[in-house]
C-alpha cells in the first residue's frame, strides 16, 4: 500500500529526470555549436593575424634586388620573434628556397616540398595570385610535418616570388592544448585531405568509436580548407542519463524506506491541517502555503541565474580571475589556468604577480590600485609570463565587487590574450611609417587616383611642387588625368589604363605632364590597384634625364654631320689624287701619290 501510493511520485520523479536529462543535453549541444563556432574563430584570427605580416614582407622591394635578400632575411627573423614561427624565401618559378629562417642565410637549402596529399599551398598562391593555406606537408629542412601559410609576390601582374611560414604539427598541438575545452571533449583540427593537424582529447580517444555522428559539430575556417570538429563523446552524453539514474534509484530507495515510517505521521498531520482550513474564516487564504510557494519559486529563480552565472564564467573563452581585497585569487576558470599555464590549483591562494614578467611598468601597477582603491574600473595591459616562461600581453579590465551595503568585498578581473593583435598592430605600424616616409620624401611624387572618374583623390606634397599646384587646387577636384596630361599623350594613357585594368598594375612608362604654368615636365610613372576603383601611383621628375638625351642627340647629329664633311673631303682629296696620278702616267712621269691603300689586291696593275 505504501509503495502504491507512492507510484504518483515515482511517476512524477521519471518525467523530472528525463526532462532534466534533456534540458542538460540540449544545453550540452548549444554550448557544443558555440564552442566550435569560438574555435573556428581562433584559427582564423591565427591564420589572419601571419598572413599580413607575411603580405608586409612579400611587398617589400628587398625581394625584388637579390643584393638585399640578407636585409630581407633579418627582417623575416623579426616576424619569428613576433609570431614564433619561420619564415622561408622561394622562387615562384621553380620553387627553389631562397632562405629559411631555420637556416643561416646562404645555408644550401632544397625546393619547396610537395603536399603529402591534398591542397598545396604554394600551388594555389602562384595559381591564384592570393595567398594560400595548405595541407599537410613534410619538412624537408627539419623533417616534421607541418603546415605552410603563402603569400605570393606579385608583379605585374605576375608571381614573381612566394613568402611561405611554416608551423609544425607539434606547435599548432601545443597552442591547441592551450584552449580551454570542457572535460572529456575533443577537439580536432583536419586538412582538407582529412589528415589530422593538431587535436586535444581525452587519451586512448577514438572518434570513430567513440563519438556519435550527431554528436559531432564541424565548421570550415575562412582562411584555410581546414575543418574544426568539436565532439562529445558518447560516455559525456550519457552522464546525466546515469546520474539521473543513479539518483532516482536512490531517492526511491531512501523514500520507500521513510515511508513505512511517516506514513502513519503524515496521514495525522494532513488530518490536522485538514481540521484547522475548515476552522479558517472563508475569506482567509491559504497564507503558508501561498508563501511558501512563492518562496520556493523565488529561489529556484535564483538558483537557475547561479547556475547560468556560473556557466558563463566556465565556458568564457576570456581569461576571469576573482581576488579578495588582498589581491589573493579565489577563483579563476578555464580559460585563465588554461592561458597561464598554471593549473587552478597552482594559481589559487596566490596573487595575480605569479604571472608578472617584471616588463609592465611600474606606473600601470600604480595606476591599477589607485583607480581600484578609489572604487572605479580599471582598463590596460599587462605583460605577463606563461609556466613554461613564455611571455604573453593581456588586456584587463578590473572591477570592485560590491555587497549589498555598497562596500568592497572582492576584484574582478576579465582578462583577453591581444599578444598576436599587437604583433600585428606593431607590425602595421611599422609598415605605415615606413609608407610615411615614401610619401613624405622629396624625391617621389606619391598620387592617389579615383580610377572611375580620372580624378586625384590626394597626393604628396613632393608631387604638387613638382607640377606647380596647391593642395586647395587638389581638394577642388581640378586636378585630372585630362587636364594634366598633353594631347599628344593622351592615347598612351588610355592604352596604360587598359593594361592598368587587365593586371592591376601601371607602368613603368615615360610622359610629360603640364605644370600650372603652362610648362612641362618629365615623369616616369609605375603604381598599382586599391580595390576596385582607386590606384597608387609613383613618379620621379625624369626632366634632367631628358634635357641630357636631347643634348646628347644635338651633339650626335652635329658629330655625324661634321663626320660626313670630314668624309666628303677626304674622297674629294682622293679623286683629286687619282686625277693627278692620271695626267702624270699620261705624260709618262712617276705617280705623285701613292693610292695602293685604295686599290683592291684583284686589280690589275697600272699600265707602264
């Protein structure tokens, strides 16, 4: 009997857990599709961050001069300190390395090796004239497998050369460990042949075996034919199953056991309450009942946003460190022990100094505190170090925790891993001030042009001294190809447009321009595209160089005139000789002048 009339709360248990079952599952799925989404993203923030520091070192004009490839080699040696990968140096026709960073420069080094199978980066670069991403490939200079990154050096309109980094499959395996993932997934990274490139599982994992199809979660990366896999293994999946089990077994157990014991009790206490509603006035409510209702919806409120809170702070991919007021950690999740490389319970118990490099200035430190003490947020940088003595730069954002009474009682930090942004952001700088200073040099005219409608959208002051307009002149719209550019030149320019719009490229050819003043001058012009409706164009006064081939070309027509004269009176001479000769054999005297010089050795000798 008791057992029965506990069938409505065995019933009722069954549907709870399978709801609770499907609810963590559903969950478990979401948190999955998330994951492989923040993943992909990762990779393409990777791949993204090498390929402009690489398109930097593939426009360089050291590539262009052999004489300069040491200069050029040094210059790839800070894209290693930067990105901690190498850097090699090929010939786009036959492929051969130039340099590897691996390698001391002039070091014998073999071609570019073929893919293991699948997509080969440098094929495509050179196909494509974009850069690349490739598969698998073995090293033929460090025999390791890894995976290369190209990005060809195009001119006009032609791959001329290939900038390649490489990263072996052991260091994309190390960064990968480094993402923080939940216990007992996997995470995998493929080619596009399906080769494995790096992954981070649990050990004797097997995907195949081990994973279901649906519950495997894919996504392609922007940048690469790569695929990114998130995968919950079926042992994961079923947890909850058999901890809902687990715990229904026992709560049947305990509650049949107690209820041999409080059935008697609570059938008394159900009689009395019974007994006191109907003494309750009719218009009295249920009050303890009602409050106690509302009570319990209220807390499993609460617990539902703990729940969600504590979620959040496990599964955020940014660093979040919880110190109480003298600066000692209490928590840190995932992401934090995972990016240090500490474990949570190395990191626990210490302050936050652990990481500390001795590089962040003083001042930040200071600047910290005092905003802290002050009750306000503080943002900035650290440099930091990694366990294994990496150093790494983080952007932070520390809060004062307050309590209900508005005190203090704790600091939050949420810290983001920007070191491979400021490489790149250290990177770009350096390349715009070296563009600044091309533009700002008094040698070469920089232009910039709205190829749609011939106009000059903006140029550099060396150009406009050197065709005599202002930079009002400039922002009116006055000045345009048309106006610039002599009738005679015209139809040159249009033929360089055309060839401008097929590769991308202009020049280099030779033209004059008119000057404010009406007057001309020489220039020697070479550019290329900015997107689809603007280019850059480059051009050097040539006016001397063409003052000095038109002098020299007076003096060699007066040369050549003057040397026809000399010849002409030298053959006059001659005849005048011959004639003389002539009237002295007649007269039967000896020749005055020797002319044997001209006479060919088949003439017959002179009569006597």
């Amino acid at each position: 009997m008791a057992l029965l009339s506990l069938l409505p709360l065995i019933l009722l248990s069954l549907g709870l857990a399978a709801k609770y079952v499907h609810t963590l599952q559903t969950e478990m799925r979401a948190s999955a599709e998330r994951r492989v989404g923040n993943y992909t993203a990762q990779v393409d923030d990777f791949l993204e961050a090498r390929i402009l520091a690489l398109q930097m070192l593939a426009d360089s004009p050291l590539a262009d001069d052999p004489a300069r490839w040491e200069d050029l080699y040094s210059l790839a040696q800070t894209f290693f300190t930067s990105f901690n990968s190498h850097v090699i140096f090929a010939s786009a026709s036959d492929r051969q390395m130039r340099f590897n960073t691996r390698s001391p420069f002039g070091a014998a080094l073999p071609r570019l090796p073929d893919t293991l199978r699948g997509r080969a980066a440098a094929s495509v670069a050179i196909e494509t004239s974009r850069p690349a991403v490739g598969d698998i490939v073995m090293g033929p200079v460090i025999n390791q497998p890894l995976v290369a990154i190209v990005v060809p050096g195009v001119r006009n309109g032609q791959v001329q050369h290939l900038m390649l980094v490489t990263t072996t499959l052991n260091e994309l395996t190390d960064r990968i460990d480094r993402i923080p993932t939940e216990p007992g997934w996997g995470l995998r990274i493929l080619d596009s042949a399906g080769d494995l490139i790096a992954q981070k599982a649990p050990e004797a994992y097997d995907p195949e075996r081990d994973v279901a199809d649906d519950w495997r979660f894919v996504a392609t990366a922007r940048h690469a034919p790569w695929q990114v896999i998130v995968e919950v293994p079926k042992a994961v999946v079923r947890q909850p199953v058999r901890d809902s089990m687990i715990g229904f077994l026992l709560a049947i157990m305990i509650t049949t056991l107690a209820s041999v014991i409080v059935v008697r009790y609570a059938a008394k206490r159900i009689g009395e309450q019974a007994s006191a509603l109907v003494a309750l006035d009719a218009h009295t409510p249920g009050t303890d009942a009602l409050e106690f209702q509302q009570a319990r919806h209220m807390l499993e409120q609460k617990v539902g946003e703990l729940h969600k809170l504590s979620q959040a702070l496990e599964q955020s991919p940014e660093a979040v460190i919880i110190t109480n007021l003298a600066g000692e950690i209490e928590y840190v999740n995932p992401a934090c022990a995972a990016s240090s490389g500490y474990t949570k319970a190395e990191l626990i118990g210490h302050k936050p100094n652990l990481l500390a490099s001795g590089r962040t200035p003083a001042d930040t430190y200071r600047g910290m505190w005092q905003s802290l003490v002050d009750g306000k947020t503080w943002r900035g940088e650290f440099i930091n170090r990694r366990k294994d003595g990496t150093e790494y730069v983080e952007l932070a954002i520390i809060s004062p925790l307050r309590q209900g009474d508005g005190s203090i009682s704790h600091y939050v930090a949420v810290k983001q891993d920007i070191t491979e942004r400021k490489a790149t952001q250290d990177a770009l700088l350096r390349s715009n001030e070296r563009l600044q200073r091309v533009i700002d040099n008094s040698v070469v005219g920089v232009m910039f042009w709205d190829t749609v409608q011939g106009r000059l959208m903006d140029a550099n002051d060396t150009f406009l001294e050197f065709v005599g307009f202002d930079r009002h002149d400039l922002e009116a719209g006055e000045l345009t190809w048309q106006r610039l550019t002599p009738p005679e030149y015209i139809e040159l320019s249009q033929q360089e447009m055309v060839k401008f719009k097929q590769s991308g490229d202009i020049g280099p050819y030779e033209k004059e321009y008119f000057r404010k003043d009406g007057s001309r001058i020489w220039f020697m012009f070479a550019g290329s595209a900015l997107g689809e409706d603007a280019a850059v164009e480059f051009c050097i006064d040539i006016t001397p160089l063409k003052s000095t081939e038109t002098e020299l070309k007076q003096r060699n027509d007066e040369l050549e005139r003057f040397n026809r004269a000399v010849i002409d009176r030298e053959t006059r001479m001659i005849e005048l000789k011959r004639e003389v000769n002539m009237l002295a054999r007649a007269l039967q005297r000896p020749e005055p002048y020797d002319l044997s010089f001209m006479d060919s050795p088949d003439d017959p000798p002179p009569a006597s």
